[in-house]
C-alpha cells in the first residue's frame, strides 16, 4: 500500500465503502491469489506468510511475508511478459526492501530478495523465436540487499509516513496529485511520418526534433494509465 500515492492511499480509506469493482476484472487476482496457496502448501523451507509490524512516527507499518528463511525473502507474482523484457523490477526490490527492514527491526538479517513469478501471457512460441524473451512461463528476480538498501528504507518510510499523516485531515480535493511514476505516466510524444507509411520515421518527446523529417508530425499524447484503468479510487478522484 505504502508503494502507492498519498492520495490514493488516503482516498481508498475514506471511500472504500463506495469503491465498486467488476468481478471479470478480478481473474488475475485470483489467479495470484493461487500461486500464493500452492507456494505456501509446497515450499516448507522457511516461515511462510508471517506478519510483522514496527512502529514509524504515530503509526505502524506492518507487513505479511509469503515465506523467509536462510537469510532470504521469497515472494511469489504474477506479471506481464513486458515486465520481464523491460526489466523493469523497480516496485518489486522497494517491496522486498521494505520487508528486508522489516525484518531488521525484529533482528532477522535478510541479504536476498527471490521473486517467483508466473508470467499470464507467456507464448511458447515467441520464446522459440524471439530474442530476449523469458524462455519459460516462470521467472525468478533475484536481488542483493544492502545496508544502503536497509537505510534508503528507513529514510523513505519515515518521510512517506509523515506525509499521509500531515494530509489526514485535508480534504478530498486538497490532497495533492499523485506522481507522474505513481500514475503510471507516459509521456506525451512526437512522430516523424511519411505519407502511405504506417510506422513514424522518427519519434522523440520533443516536437524540434523531429520537425522538417517526414511529410507532417503527429502529436501521440501521453497518458495516466493507472488512473484511467487500475486505480480503484479513479471514479471518485478529481483528477482521475
């Protein structure tokens, strides 16, 4: 939770009662919601699904942990193939930090972070013939845990927990726009093209660049994909 914006944070606890979800959309919560249950019914090398909790500024931080031992964190996910392609792993080592900290503070030493994760769209076929694609349906993210790691933790918690606890008292709307990274923000584009052509001959976020290169330019405006899609506050949000 503490990985997303203050305002969505802030705005699914004063709305929860409101927040409506269509059930087709649930699938791959479920889906994960399995792999936790047979990961934790198989894998009896450490402690699986423990709860911990230490208190930061006048409130707690608590976590549950799908199965640690031998100084090694293993979490089980699911995701998109992209998010193996792109390596872009960024939300996953902030979780594992956090409960590498976590476990710190209760004097339990990680070093490892293992993520599992099913990948949903998987094609056996692009994994014979394309470069860089994960070559099986499960991949595992591994990652060095560091002191610098545990303290960028304990600065990062400190400031997100004072900033949800300075804007409790705010209202809906004085609560400031989540991030451009928390919205998942893509930025706005400019492409190079050329008549009877489909793909631009050029594309760059900045118009200059492109400009006198192809017949005309085509503006491809960026979005907040979260906001649009995934956040469950988005209909009742202001910006969403």
């Amino acid at each position: 939770t503490l990985l997303k914006g203050v305002r969505e944070i802030l705005l699914t606890r004063r709305h929860w009662d409101e927040i409506e979800e269509d059930v087709s959309d649930l699938v791959w919560a479920i889906l994960g919601q399995a792999v936790h249950k047979l990961a934790e019914e198989h894998d009896t090398t450490g402690q699986a699904e423990t709860k911990f909790k230490w208190p930061v500024s006048q409130s707690h931080v608590s976590g549950i942990i799908d199965l640690y031992g031998d100084g090694v964190i293993e979490d089980y996910k699911t995701c998109s193939v992209w998010k193996v392609i792109y390596g872009d792993f960024t939300d996953w080592r902030k979780q594992g930090v956090i409960y590498a900290w976590l476990l710190r503070k209760h004097d339990i030493y990680i070093s490892k972070l293992r993520f599992h994760a099913l990948i949903k769209d998987w094609s056996s076929r692009d994994a014979r013939y394309k470069k860089d694609y994960p070559p099986h349906s499960m991949w595992t993210w591994e990652y060095d845990v560091t002191t610098d790691d545990i303290l960028w933790a304990e600065r990062w918690l400190g400031d997100k927990i004072a900033r949800i606890e300075a804007m409790l008292d705010m209202s809906d709307d004085e609560l400031p726009q989540c991030s451009p990274e928390e919205r998942w923000q893509s930025p706005t584009t400019y492409a190079a093209m050329k008549k009877g052509r489909k793909t631009a001959l050029r594309v760059s976020e900045t118009r200059a660049d492109v400009e006198g290169i192809g017949d005309y330019v085509e503006e491809r405006l960026g979005e907040a994909r979260k906001c649009k899609d995934y956040c469950p506050v988005r209909d009742i949000c202001k910006y969403g």
